[in-house]
C-alpha cells in the first residue's frame, strides 16, 4: 500500500455548512483518509433508541465528494449520560473502592456485561446505518483502550468475573491455593466466592493473586473489543477493523487484544509523552521540542508486530498538546519528521490529530491542523509538505525482517510493577535500553512477541527482564542459531509467580550452565563500577557458572557470561554498560554498522533509507555504500530535518 496521511475530523462540533468546504482543503493538504465518529454518541442516540445517523451520513457524503475515505470509530469510548442511568453500575471503581463519575470519558467497566452489550448494539446499529457507505474504508473500535487508568476496575461486575476466570483456570480451590502458594499467611480459601479482588487489603496481596487480577483485566479488554470486531467484520468482511492503541501502555496484553483486529494503530504524542515519561530530565531538556529519538520508533515496531505487520498512527501531535505539565511547541518540521518516520518503519497511514483546534471544552488548547479561527496552524504547511513528497519519491514497499530482534511482554511488565523489588524496575526500560544502543548504529530491530516460536532469520536476539519461559520461547531459544542475550532477571519465576526449583534462569544446564544464587539492588545512585567501562546499578545478581566471564566489575562479579552464542547479562546496565554488551554482540554476530552523526536515526523501508534528525542543529550523514543517491534532502540533514536516501539495491 502507499503511504497516505489522514486527519481526526470532528462533524458534530461544527456547523454543517463547513463541512463541505472542510473536506474540500482537506483533499487540497493531500490528505487521503479521515476519522470520524468516534465520540459522538449523544448526538448519535440522544435519548434511548433515538437513532439520529442521518447528519453523519451526510457528513460522511461531504468527505467523500472531495474523493476522502472515512475510518470510522465507534463511540463506546463515550458513553452518553442515559447510558449511565440506565446501568448505574456500569461505572468503573477505583483502587480504594470510588465510584468513577460521569463527565468525561472512558467512565465505563470492561466487566459490566450490561454495557459490553450496548457497545455491541450501537456497533451493529452503525454497521447497518453506514457500512454499505461509498466512502467507508476502514472501522475503529472504541478509543485508547486503557487511557486515562482505565482497564483495571474494582467493582462488583469485575469480583463476579474474575471468581468465574479463577474457576475455569484453575478448576478446583486446591489447585488455586497451591498455585498462589495461599498456605503462606494462612490465606488459602475453602471455595471461589470467597476470593476478592486484590485491593483495599491490608498489606500486599499474593503477587499470583495480583497477576491473576491483571490477566483476568486483560482478557475483558480482548473480549471488549471481539464483541465489535465480529460485528464489524460481519458487516463488511473487506474492511480492515482498527483500534488506536498508545505509548509505554501496558496495562493489558496488546498481542492478545490484536487476535481480534486486522491493523494495529497507535497514537503518537512525541513531546507530551517524553514530558510525562520517567526519562532523565536531562533528556527532556534536550528533546523537549523533539521528543525522545527512540521511543516513537519502538512503538512503531512494536505495533508493526501487534497489528500483525500492518500498522497505523492513528493521531499524530500536530503541534503544543494539552496534557502534559508543559506543553512546548515542536520545532519547525517535527510534525514532517514523525510522519516521515513513521513511515520508515512500515506505517500505511499517518493519521494527524485534529483537523481544527476546538474553541470549547477540555481540549481547547491542543493544536490542529488549523487554528480555532480556521487558518492554518504550522503543521497545515508539513503535512502538505509530506503528501507532496510521498507521492514525488513514490516511496513504497514494505520493510524487510530485521537482523535483530528484542522480545517485549506484557505480562513480564505487571509481574515486575507487582514485584518490582528494586523501584522502578521495569521490563519495557530493560527492552527500549537495548532497542537504543542498536537503533544507535542505524540498525534496523523487530520487536516480538513472547508467542514467538522459532528466531529463524536474525542474527542477533535479546530477551531482558524477562517474568517467566513459556512453551514457543523455550523453543525458540532452543533451536535459535544466532546469538541470543538473556538477562537480568528473565525466566526467575514459574507461570504461577514462583521461583524455578532450579532457580533463575531456569535452563538447561546445557544451554547455560549458570544459575542465580542471590539477588541485591540498590538506589540508582549506588553503581558499581564495570572493569572496562559502565557500571552496573539497581539490579545485580550473584551468580554460579560454568561459563566464560565476558565482563565483570570492579567487585570481580561476573556482569556478562557466555556459553557459545548464548550470553547472560547479571546486572542491569548504565547507557554505557549496555551499549558495550550490545556492541560486543554486534561485533561477534559481524553485523554493518552506520556512522550516525547524533540525534540522527535511521530505517530501511522497501528500496529507501529514510534519516531523521532529532538534533536542534544540522548534522552530516555520511553517505553508506548500499546507498545511490539521495531523493528528498541531502547529505547535510538540518535541525528536525528529514533526508531519503535511494538503496541500490533494494533493502
Ligand atoms: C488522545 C485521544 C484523543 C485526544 C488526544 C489529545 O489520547 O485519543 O481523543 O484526547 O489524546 O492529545
């Protein structure tokens, strides 16, 4: 598919007389696809079964006289007031047992069957209203699933659940009890209505009990969205059904979510999420008018995965957004470069939110496309700018498999929020860390699924922090031919939250003759320095090993161990310790490496090498020997500045 660009468009918050001419500079930016609908609940239903679809209709006949194609989402994100009247307890509770309330948005509970059913009833009612339209072109399913704290919910429907989950997983109490290791505190249960969810207690639950609330959460997500995609998908068998997911997101299992869509999408907030992230302040400062270099690169290849190879971004930040502490302006082209970025690394449709920056209610201070007064905002000229260069390259293709690949999992991300036993500790840290010190070296990375069952075909692969093996990892590991990083803490827990009886990391001895015989952490302030360079810090294991010690620190603790291709990290690492050992392993498996000036990224997409510069400043690329020539920009690449280089040989 060739790259398109599209916008999130708002019919109901403005006249009707504006619509037409709306579409109409739209299709002048080069805009191919628009979102609608996806909030519009009360003026679609007003009052109960007062279905008025006739304006979105005609809103949709407008876009499409202008030759754009409609995604249309459907508003269960927003359910309209009556709604709450009519299921009050469709309203999800907090942590501490608080009703949430009405008045803004995703106020409603995955596990309230009652309103799992009118989701699926306004789904069906548009799907028969507008599925046969001739501008419809592709389906969204509610909105950001999880923002806002939303998957997690304390309440009476989510108990009742949750007792019958417990019950098909584990069959009898006993085997609930033995799982959960309950004969610890006296806390074993004679039957499963006695079982409550795993807040307002005392102190800390069972972790199993916790990570069972969490799986649990995660399947009513999936179930959620299968409930409209069987809807939609039976309406229109032809139509891709979409969901925008977002980023550092982990409250509930995406590859799960996924089985029931046909693209993944995400939303892309470069400045707002690096303002919001735990990153150090001194990389907010540096990118704070950029956003981090890498993290909107590691959502496009994990979404690449999730959404099964297809992806989208579905809401692109255009300009300053509203939420974050600060909301500063992008530099003058970043709206450009992320589109052109995503792109890069496979993106079918760049989707920029929104199309004029609404005067009134909670988001009057998120920039557009157009200011409030219908002018164009800066990031009207960018994207016009993209769609002009997209179509003058004619930049195609898909991107190719990459040489290395990182394993992410989302059940490893609750285990260690559950257990964190050094604060903070996280497995997406331990995963991006790595994704970095590659992407550092302009080297194209996959980012898996823990389902994956064979590594055939990459070089190099890495699995951090890693809760617990499952069936298709240890396969993949096993039979794996390329050099495979392992480390800290992966595989020091069974499925049921237990430690291995043969302890971490729980191999075979003759795959790794190494086990973990103690674990200490320490403040992130306390490192212990690495002989050679680096240092490790918050997380360190004390080992026994048969293997060859690659690196140790200061202290004469073995730091990287291997044993043929298969090398285990101990510690967590500083940004030098880790780009040392990925540099080790680049250098073993003799993989290219790119002379990248800093602040620039690259990626590889059909016969095209798309580089990106993150820097305030111009940089210089030096001109790699697979490369014939440059076909947008050159090879002094500005300040937020974009350059295509043609492959010679398609990549
Ligand atoms: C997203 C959301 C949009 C809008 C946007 C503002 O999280 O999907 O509806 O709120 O943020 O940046």
């Amino acid at each position: 598919m060739t790259p398109a660009l599209g916008v999130c468009y708002y019919p109901e918050h403005w006249h009707e007389a504006w619509w037409e001419s709306d579409a109409k500079r739209m299709a002048e930016v080069g805009i191919t696809f628009v979102r609608i609908g996806e909030f519009a609940w009360s003026k679609l239903e007003p009052t109960p079964g007062d279905l008025q679809f006739d304006w979105i209709i005609r809103a949709m006949d407008a876009l499409g006289k202008h030759g754009l194609k409609v995604v249309f989402g459907t508003p269960t994100a927003t359910p309209p007031r009556w709604m709450v009247d009519k299921h009050p307890d469709m309203l999800a509770v907090d942590t501490e047992g608080r009703r949430k309330g009405f008045g803004s948005r995703r106020h409603y509970d995955f596990s309230h069957l009652g309103y799992r059913e009118e989701a699926g009833r306004i789904t069906q009612l548009l799907a028969d209203a507008v599925g046969q339209h001739p501008a419809l072109a592709a389906w969204q399913t509610d909105n950001e699933y999880g923002c806002h704290g939303t998957t997690y919910s304390y309440s009476p429907a989510a108990l009742a659940g949750f007792r019958t989950w417990l019950e098909a997983r584990y069959g009898t109490i006993d085997a609930l009890n033995t799982a959960w290791g309950n004969v610890f505190w006296s806390m074993e249960y004679n039957r499963f209505d006695q079982i409550e969810l795993p807040n307002l207690l005392v102190c800390e639950a069972a972790p199993a009990h916790e990570l069972d609330f969490r799986r649990y959460s995660s399947d009513q997500v999936a179930a959620f969205n299968a409930v409209q995609f069987d809807i939609l998908k039976s309406a229109r068998p032809d139509l891709p059904v979409i969901h925008n997911f977002m980023s550092r997101t982990s409250d509930f299992d995406h590859y799960d979510v996924a089985k029931t869509l046909d693209i993944a999408s995400w939303d892309s907030y470069p400045l707002g999420h690096l303002a919001v992230s735990d990153e150090p302040e001194e990389l907010k400062h540096q990118y704070m008018r950029q956003g981090d270099p890498d993290n909107a690169a590691f959502h496009h290849d994990l979404y690449r995965t999730v959404g099964h190879g297809r992806w989208w971004i579905m809401e692109q930040q255009p300009g300053p957004v509203n939420w974050a502490q600060y909301n500063p302006d992008p530099l003058p082209g970043m709206a450009r470069l992320w589109a052109w970025e995503a792109f890069a690394h496979g993106a079918e449709v760049v989707t920029y939110f929104r199309w004029r920056q609404a005067p009134f209610a909670q988001e009057q201070m998120h920039a557009g496309l157009l200011r409030p007064d219908s002018e164009p905002a800066p990031a009207h000229g960018e994207a016009m700018q993209v769609a002009q260069e997209l179509k003058a390259t004619g930049i195609d293709g898909v991107v190719g498999k990459a040489r290395v690949a990182v394993v992410y999992d989302y059940q490893s991300e609750w285990a260690w929020e559950i257990q964190p036993q050094a604060k903070g500790f996280s497995h997406g840290a331990h995963v991006r860390a790595l994704y970095s010190a590659f992407r550092k070296h302009g080297i194209d990375i996959d980012v898996l699924s823990p389902h994956t069952t064979s590594f055939a075909g990459y070089d190099i692969v890495a699995i951090p922090a890693l809760f617990a093996w499952n069936d298709a990892l240890r396969t993949a590991i096993e039979t794996f031919e390329g050099q495979l990083l392992i480390g800290p803490r992966s595989g020091s827990k069974t499925q049921d939250f237990a430690i291995p009886a043969t302890l971490a990391p729980d191999l075979p001895r003759n795959m790794l003759d190494l086990r973990v015989t103690r674990v200490s952490t320490t403040d992130p302030v306390h490192q212990t320095p690495v002989k050679g360079g680096g240092a490790v810090h918050h997380w360190r294991e004390r080992i026994e090993t048969g293997g060859e010690v690659v690196i140790e620190d200061e202290d004469n603790q073995p730091v990287l161990v291997s044993q043929g291709k298969l090398f285990y990290l101990t510690a967590s690492g500083n940004k030098a310790l880790v780009q040392r050992v990925v540099d080790y392993l680049i250098a073993e498996a003799d993989l290219p490496v790119l002379n990248l000036p800093a602040g620039v990224r690259c990626r590889v997409r059909g016969g095209f090498r798309i580089y990106v510069n993150y820097g305030a400043g111009a940089a210089t690329l030096n001109r790699a020997a697979d490369e014939a020539g440059y076909v947008v920009g050159e090879a002094s690449i500005p300040g937020a500045g974009v350059t295509v280089a043609r492959l010679a040989t398609a990549g």
